[in-house]
C-alpha cells in the first residue's frame, strides 16, 4: 500500500496464469495433447506450426486477472478491495498449481 501511495502514474494489478510450451515430433501428438489440455479446462490452449515445420502446444489456463488500482497518481480503489484481489490471485496461483 505504501509504495501504491507513492505512485504518481497508473498501476495495474496482473496476474498471468500457467503456460505451458511442449514441442510436439508429430502433429498427431499436438493434437492428442490439446484434446487432453482442453478436457482438462486449460481452454486457452493451442497449436503452433512454425516455418520450419516446428510444432509447438501450448497449454494455458484461463485464470487471468488484470485490474486497474491507480489512474495518474489518483488510488481508484480501496485498501479492502486491494486485499480482495491479492485473495482472488491467490486463489488462481493454487489452482495452477
């Protein structure tokens, strides 16, 4: 709080859920994992091919959070609402886990 006090810009809390990057041998792999990402909730997730015929999964969450806590120096929120996010990001870093 003290150093949010001090800020003479904007501040935004951002929480940025898991990722995960598995390089696939075979498209078939890829897609057999993003089935199994996607079953398991991680809707976010997709598949890359790259120029060199590098095929890339990435499986992502949904579990993001950005909020904006002060506007040119101005606190937009309470110190109670602050305590709030920091609970609900929490919350989404035990479920990456």
């Amino acid at each position: 709080m003290t150093a949010l006090e001090k800020a003479t810009g904007d501040v935004v809390f951002k929480f940025e859920p898991f990722v995960l990057h598995v390089l696939c041998r075979e498209l078939q792999d890829a897609q057999l994992l993003h089935s199994v990402a996607i079953d398991s909730g991680f809707r976010n997730s997709g598949i890359t091919v790259g120029r060199g015929g590098k095929i890339t999964m990435a499986v992502r969450s949904t579990h993001c959070l950005e909020v904006p806590l002060s506007h040119k120096g101005r606190l937009m929120v309470s110190e109670e609402y602050i305590e709030f996010l920091v609970h609900v990001a929490n919350q989404k870093m035990e479920e990456n886990i």
